[in-house]
C-alpha cells in the first residue's frame, strides 16, 4: 500500500514543478468562464424584456385613445415600441421585416365614436395565423373590451345618478375594478426552484462546462509523466520489483484523482464567491457530483497515459477527447437548445452526465437525489477506462 502512496507522491511533485499545470488546471478554466461569460453575457447588468414588441400608431389624438395606449403600455405580454411613423404602411414594413411582432393603427375619430355609442374598427397588422399575432390580437382585444366597458359603464351611470357618479370618477373605478377580476389564476412555484436571471444563467453553464472541459486538459501533464516513465525505462525497473502492476496504476491515478479535486474545488469556490454561481445550494449534491466527475476524468487520464508512447500522442490523446468529449456534452452550448437525437447522442460522453449533475443543483435548484443519477453513470465510465487502462498495460507488456 505504501508503494502506491509513494508512486502518488512521486507524480505530484514532478506535476508541481511543471509550469504547465498551472495553466491547464487553473489559468484556462478561469480566463475561458470570464471570456465565455462575457459573450454570452453572463456579466450583464441589464434587465431582459420578454413582452412582444408592438408598434401604435394613434392617428386620432383623443384622450380616449391615449387611455388605450396606456392600458397596452401596461400589458404584462407585449410592450408597445416608441416609433414615430407618419404612415400605416411604414408599420406594415417593420411588421413584414419581423421588427415588430404585430401593430395596431388607431383610425381618426375613435374617441368621437366611442362616446356617441359605436364601436369602431382599429387596424391590426399581424400574421394571426400565428402564435404570436394571435397573442397580441388577443391581448389588444382585451385592452379594448377593458376601455369600451369602462366607458359605458360610466356613461349609463351618469345617466342613471347624474351628479351622485360623475364621469370621471365612474370610469376611473370602472377601469381600476378591471384590475382585480373576480376568477384570478395564481402561479405558485416551489421554493426549491429558484427562477434566474438571463446573466446568472450564462454563468451557472459556463462555470461548470469550462471547468469539465479544462480537467480534461490537464490531462495532458500526467500522461506526458507517463511516457517520460517509459521512455526512461523507470516502469520497466519498477516492474522488476515487487511493486504490483496495479499498484502502480492506482499511484498515478490517485496523483491526478487529487490533483483535479483541487482544481474541481478551487474553481467552485471562484464561481461561489465572485461569479455568484450557486454551487452550494447544495452542499453535498454538489460535492457527489464534483468527486464523480474527478473519478471520472482521473481514470480518463490514466487510460491516455497508458496509451501513449511519445509525447506528441500524449498531447492528441488529452486535447482530441477535450474537444470532442466538451462539445458533445454540452459544455459550450446547452444541450437543452439542441434536438432530441443530439442530446441522446451528447449523453454517450461523460461531460453531459457532469453537467446535468451541476445545473441540476446551481439552475434548478434540486437536491442530493437529483446528483444521484449522474454519478452513477460517472461512476459506470470510471470503471470501464479504468479497466480498459489495465487491460492496454497488460497488452503493452506482453508485446
């Protein structure tokens, strides 16, 4: 047992001495989440809109109309965009060029004709064949029926108590009431969900994905000891001792197992404190799936280790799985944006399970249980490349 400790020992310090460690393990990782947090704006300070951008253009002026445009500025759906246009048909362009998701065009004397009685038309420029003209179609019907019913409202009452309910105060009320309908549907949501802004939730991807991804990186240093063991010919003297094969694998993994657990660890505690990721949420769902995927990725390196016989493979053999493994897990680009066949096949690489494992904790706000799942499957990987490492040295010591 202490042959394996010395072995483990042995490895760090040559991988401290190496300037390229530093780098690989904490240099990249951190510039890359502060680049990729930038572009995605994860450093953002601004308040996304997600209301439909509708243009109006009041062509009558009356303080009827006014009081339409301010019950549509009001919507919670759409938000009415400051375009000062002389003519229906410049909407109909911006509208056309998907600019604008609809337009509404109040005619001249619409306010007349409200309070004579009728009912005039307004102009609606939309497609609402669509969801999203049917959306604002609805939403501006609505805002309509609001004003018309206050306005009747407010006229029959006058009629009915003259100076006992004037106009204004009438209509005032009558809109107001329209504010707390009689049948209201409350969405209640679990206080174990968190809801996120656009920014935090850049950076609660990024984090974890350049993290992952540099990890895999890393690797490259330990698998370059490794060749540099062979090539001096320290394995095959090893190997003439009593010190097991095994043995001898278990030391370098448990060197790079320790090594990505101070990275894993350093760098969470960055996104903890500066990038404000919320990684401990919960604490030990957090640390499962931080120590599967260090399990995971060690094994990883042991198996490149072994597989290389120079240096120059040593670099192919850690930079090709960073690039393939990271970009079909997800770490550069959520793989919830993607289609259903590209998601089954991003989850054939361990970095998709990590992942799932991080945003299910740091974005949706779940517990230990939901950790459970992606350190299995970290764990089933483990295995397999920890095997495929022991069965590789074998073969390379029979040739």
């Amino acid at each position: 047992m202490l042959r394996i400790f010395d072995i483990t020992l042995k490895d760090l310090l040559q991988l401290v001495r190496d300037r390229k460690i530093f780098l690989f393990y904490l240099f990249m990782p951190l510039a890359f989440t502060l680049l990729f947090g930038f572009a995605s704006g994860g450093f953002s300070k601004e308040i996304s809109d997600s209301r439909l951008p509708v243009g109006f253009l009041d062509q009558d002026g009356s303080w009827l109309s006014k009081q339409l445009h301010n019950l549509l500025d009001a919507s919670q759906v759409i938000r009415l965009e400051k375009v000062f246009l002389a003519n229906q048909a410049d909407l109909q362009a911006l509208v056309a060029d998907n600019k604008l998701a609809a337009a509404l065009v109040v005619p001249p004397g619409y306010g007349s004709e409200l309070l004579h009685g009728r009912l005039p038309r307004l102009t609606f420029i939309g497609d609402t064949s669509t969801p999203t003209g049917m959306t604002v179609e609805s939403e501006s019907l609505s805002a309509v029926q609001r004003l018309e019913s206050a306005l009747r409202t407010a006229l029959i009452l006058e009629r009915a108590a003259g100076d006992m309910a004037p106009f204004d105060y009438t209509f005032e009320q009558a809109l107001e009431a329209w504010e707390e309908p009689p049948i209201r549907v409350n969405e209640t949501t679990s206080s174990a969900i968190q809801n996120k802004s656009d920014a935090s939730a850049a950076l609660a991807h990024t984090s974890p994905g350049m993290m992952l991804q540099f990890a895999i990186a890393g690797l490259l240093t330990s698998a370059q000891i490794m060749v540099n063991e062979r090539k001096s010919r320290a394995l095959q003297r090893l190997l003439t001792t009593r010190t097991a094969r095994l043995h001898i694998l278990l030391g370098h993994y448990l060197a790079i197992l320790t090594l990505l657990c101070i990275q894993f660890a350093v760098l969470i505690v960055f996104g903890q404190l500066l990038l404000k990721v919320d990684y401990l949420s919960q604490p030990a769902a957090t640390l499962l799936v931080a120590l599967a995927s260090a399990v995971c990725i060690a094994a990883l390196g042991l198996l490149i280790g072994v597989m290389a016989k120079t240096e120059e493979q040593a670099v192919i053999f850690s930079l090709l799985p960073m690039f393939v493994l990271a970009g079909l897990g997800g770490a550069w680009v959520p793989l919830e944006v993607t289609g259903p066949t590209f998601q089954a096949v991003g989850h054939l690489s361990p970095i998709a399970w990590s992942m799932d494992g991080f945003k299910n904790v740091i974005i949706r706000g779940l517990g230990l249980s939901s950790a459970l799942l992606p350190a299995a499957a970290l764990g089933g990987y483990a295995i397999l490349f920890f095997a495929l490492a022991v069965w590789r040295m074998a073969r390379a010591e029979e040739s």
